[in-house]
C-alpha cells in the first residue's frame, strides 16, 4: 500500500504541475508530499521531476514512468474502491466528465439532493467540451451526445432527444430580414464556434425537409465577424444583435422565453439523439457509479427525485 501511495503521490504531481496542488487534492502537506516522492526517486535511482521556482514538470524518466502506470493505477485504484464498497452504503469518489450546457442544465439543478441523498460519495467533476479518455483519465463516467460516444462503452440515455435551433435578436431580424432556408445563411452575419477540443470551426447542421434525401443530415460552413468557443458568449451577442447563432434548445431556451431572441430554420432543424451516460464496460459495477447512474436517469426524467418512494420502488417502475 505505501508503494501505492507513492505512485498516486507521482502522477496527482504530475497532473498538477505542482506540489502545493497536488498536496490539496490529497489531502497532506506539500513538506509531506515531497518526502515521499523523494523516497520513490530514491528507491528507483532516478529522479521523475523536474522542480523549478514556478513549475514542477516531467523529466525523460518521469513521463516514460507515467505512461507505464497510468493504467495499471487506475485499476488498483478501482479495485481498492470496490472493496471499500462492501458495506451496505456506496462510497467513494465518482469522477465525472461532462460538457458544458450539462453542467448547468442536469447537474447543477441535481447536485444538493444527490449529495444529500448519498453523503458517503463524493463527486469529481471535471466540466469539458473535448472528448476524454475515461480509463486513460482515471474517469468513472462521462456525459456527451450520442454521436461523441467512445467506443467499447455502456452507454445511458438521459433527458431524451434534443435539438438544435437558430436565433437572432428581434433587432437583427428586423434590419437584416429572416431566413427562410439554411442556404440564405450565406447572407447573413453568423457567430460561429470553434470546438474545444479540435479547435476546428463547427459547421452547421441541418436535415432535408422532402425528397430522396428527406431526414438525412447535411453541414452548412458559415461565415461571420466574431468566432467563439463559449455557448453563453455567443448567445448573449446574439442578443446584441452582432448574428445569428446556432445552439442546442436547451441553452437558448430563456432568452428565447425572455424574447430577447427569435427562433428561425425550425423545420430543418427536427429533433436527434441526445445526452448519453456511459462509463467503460465492467463485469461488476460500483455502487457509487450505480446509484449515481439511478439518480440522474430520473432527475433527467422528472426534474427532481419523489422523496416518498424508495430507490428500489423507483427501479421497478422504470
């Protein structure tokens, strides 16, 4: 277990680019800290980081010894947590992976009932719009759309479908006209989004409304002044009236409520497949992760959890 320990000590460093950091997710001192990582240099007869005045970083030895690990750490770290878990309440960390919009529309609203439904879990949210490795990350589960899903997942579908919509402020509409199909978009000003985690320039997407192709998807390029990777940003200068901003329902829903945006396209834009759940597949899953995954399937459902029924009532009626 102390060899354990040493080698969480190493790669929590290694993520934090710090002693003081690494110390606090821990739980130890950065003094603490230090000692120990100084004994595994000793023990391995070479040293694995690279300490300056602003930054601790990897040397050659380190990083090869991060990649040798990373895994092989990451399942003693869930073996250990599933032993932890034989009691009769689940404990432990879930980590999680969840873009953006998620965070602010499923699991913040969810967070105080969960925490106080479960104190024995904690959460550990990391909020990105990138695709991550769940088991190269030391990830329990990650939420994305459908069409973002890692390979070789399960996979939970949550809060149903979804859809995209086209908005500008009443001012920009009435100075500039409305379009009436995705092509007339090469005639107005749009705001477009680089994504996070390419950094390429999202193209926008529509479905056919009739013909051979009616249903099927098709992407736009559109063109405007101001590019962002930040969905509140674009939408409040669409508010503005700077462009036309293409965005899930979901994150325009309240300025679209507040008509202080006006929703444009909606017959080529139909309904797709939305937020999923997924984690790696495990023959045997922890109960932290499990009652996490019940939580916020029916949170998603309803909005809030009935606190007249039990955990085993709301499972049989799914």
């Amino acid at each position: 277990m102390r060899d354990h320990y040493a080698l969480r000590a190493f790669r929590a460093i290694a993520e934090c680019g710090s002693f003081t950091r690494a110390a606090a997710a821990l739980d130890v001192t950065p003094s603490a800290l230090s000692q120990t990582v100084q004994q595994l240099e000793n023990a391995l007869g070479t040293r694995l980081l690279q300490r300056t005045t602003r930054r601790v970083g990897l040397t050659e030895a380190g990083q090869e010894m991060l990649q040798r690990i990373a895994s092989a750490l990451n399942e003693l770290d869930l073996a250990l947590d599933a032993i932890r878990q034989h009691g009769d309440r689940p404990r432990g960390t879930v980590r999680l992976t969840v873009p953006a919009v998620v965070a602010r529309s499923i699991i913040q609203p969810m967070l105080g009932e969960f925490m106080a439904r479960w104190p024995d879990v904690q959460l550990d949210i990391r909020v990105e719009d990138g695709l991550t490795d769940l088991v190269a990350e030391g990830l329990d589960a990650g939420i994305r759309l459908g069409e973002r899903l890692q390979r070789d997942m399960v996979a939970v579908p949550i809060g149903g479908p979804i859809r995209s919509v086209v908005v500008g402020s009443p001012a920009y509409f009435k100075r500039f006209g409305y379009p009436k199909e995705p092509k007339d978009l090469q005639r107005h000003n749009c705001i477009k989004h680089r994504l996070v985690g390419s950094g390429a320039i999202y193209r926008w997407e529509f479905a056919h409304r009739s013909g051979l192709q009616k249903g099927r998807w098709y992407e736009i390029a559109v063109d405007g002044s101001l590019t962002v990777n930040d969905v509140p940003l674009a939408i409040r200068a669409a508010e503005d009236g700077i462009g036309l901003t293409c965005v899930l329902e979901t994150s325009a829903r309240a300025s679209l409520d507040a008509e202080r945006l006006e929703s444009v396209l909606e017959p080529w834009l139909p309904p797709f497949d939305g937020f999923y759940l997924y984690y790696p597949s495990r023959f045997q899953m922890p109960p932290k992760l499990r009652v996490f995954i019940d939580f916020i399937r029916e949170w998603s459902a309803h909005g809030t959890i009935p606190k007249n029924r039990s955990a085993s009532q709301r499972r049989d009626q799914r």
